[in-house]
C-alpha cells in the first residue's frame, strides 16, 4: 500500500492526536471511577454523627436539669409548710420533729442545688461543643460541595477534549485514501491504529523493534505504507 506525502502528514498527525486520545481516555475513566468526595463525605458523617450524639446528650441533661428542679420546689415548699407549722404550734416535741425535718430537707436541698449546678455545667460546655460541630459540619458541607463541582469540572473539561479529538481525528482520516483509512479504522477497532518510529521504538505498542525487523523497515520505500511487527499499528518512519 502506498501513501503521498499529504497523507503521511496526515497519518503524523494522526499517531501523535491517538496518544493524546490514549491518556485521555485514562484519565477520564480514572476520574471516572474515582470518589474525590470520599473522605470529606466519611468526615463529615462522623462529624454529623457526633452532633446527633451530642444533642441527644443535651436533651437527657436538660430532663434531668428539669427533674432536680421540680425536687428542689417539692423540698423548698416541704420547708415552708414545716417553717409556719414549727410557728404555728405549742407542742415541743412535734416542733423537735419538724426542727428535724427541716434539717433534713435543707441538707436535700444543698445536695440538690449542687446536682443542679453540675448539670449546668455539663450543658455549657456541651453548648460549646455543639457550636464547634455545627460549625465544623458546615465547612465539610462546603468542602464536599467544592470538591465535587471540581471534579465536575474536570470530568467536563476531559470530556470536552476528547470530543475534539475525536473530531479532528475524522477530519484527518477524510484526508487518507479510502484504502488506508479501512486499515486505519480496522486496527483501531483493535488497539492503537497508527505508530511513530521513534530510536528503534514504535510509539503504538512502545516496544523495541528487533534489529531484523528495523532493517527489514528501512529497505521499504518510503512512500509504502508499512506496519509494526509487533503490534500491527500502521507504522510511520
Ligand atoms: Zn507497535
């Protein structure tokens, strides 16, 4: 098969766009398998889990602030009564006895009052806590977000690309012989269709021609279309 000039410019062109088309591909197909999001997304789940936990933390010291509450008003209402019936009566012995009581419910009452601190405690710095994660919670959100319109992007971008390639590459091949091009698209259905002889190499399957073979090459005429023995790309000298 014989080739003009025009057309090994053509087949040139054509071996050096299906390298740009080979790692294109694998790269699209790499960020197409690819999760960029992947460790915001985990970090992010473990952040909104925390933030449940600690919510959920909230609510059980607030029941239980709330209960201490309504104990200290049972005691505190206890003592009143106790107080106006120690004033009220003349008996002493039932006035020891509420004396007693009263005692007993004050010491309640400071057992109480130092639980009901703790747990105000607790719920101040859980507030802050919860502050931190929602806020921490947001960013990853925002993270996620850029992430994935990036890789969106990219994705886009690679895509784009490689449909010009494409295109050029039908240009080119409107340019061959109707006999090179039925080659070139036979081999391509296969694997790389078009090589460069590059230091004894051929750039379609990057092996290195045997001594033979290179000799065997250089003795065609150069306007005769020859192939790799290696891997039957067409093969440009
Ligand atoms: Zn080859």
């Amino acid at each position: 098969m014989k080739v003009t000039e025009a057309e090994r410019e053509s087949l040139v062109e054509l071996a050096e766009l299906e390298m740009q088309l080979q790692k294109l591909t694998a790269s699209k197909s790499k960020l197409q398998s690819s999760d960029p999001a992947e460790q915001a997304n985990a970090e992010f789940l473990e952040v909104s889990e925390k933030l449940t936990a600690s919510r959920a933390e909230q609510e059980d010291l607030q029941l239980e602030a709330s209960r201490i509450e309504e104990d200290l008003e049972l005691v505190e209402s206890r003592m009143l009564r106790d107080q106006s019936l120690i004033q009220q009566s003349s008996n002493s012995s039932e006035i020891t006895g509420l004396q007693h009581e009263v005692e007993t419910l004050n010491k309640r009452k400071g057992e109480l009052e130092t639980d009901l601190l703790e747990k105000m405690e607790q719920q101040e710095s859980l507030t802050a806590v919860i502050g931190q994660l929602t806020a921490q919670k947001q960013d990853l959100r925002d993270q996620l977000e850029m992430v994935e319109k990036t890789h969106d992007q990219q994705l886009l971008e690679a895509t784009n690309q490689l449909n010009d390639l494409i295109a050029r590459r039908n240009q080119l091949l409107q340019t061959l012989s109707e006999e090179t091009s039925a080659d070139y698209q036979r081999k391509a259905s296969r694997g790389v269709p078009v090589g460069l002889l590059r230091e004894g190499a051929c750039t379609a399957c990057h092996l290195n021609l045997t001594a033979t073979d290179l000799s065997a090459i250089r003795s065609t005429e150069i306007d005769e279309l020859v192939h790799c023995p290696e891997c039957q790309a067409i093969l440009i000298r």
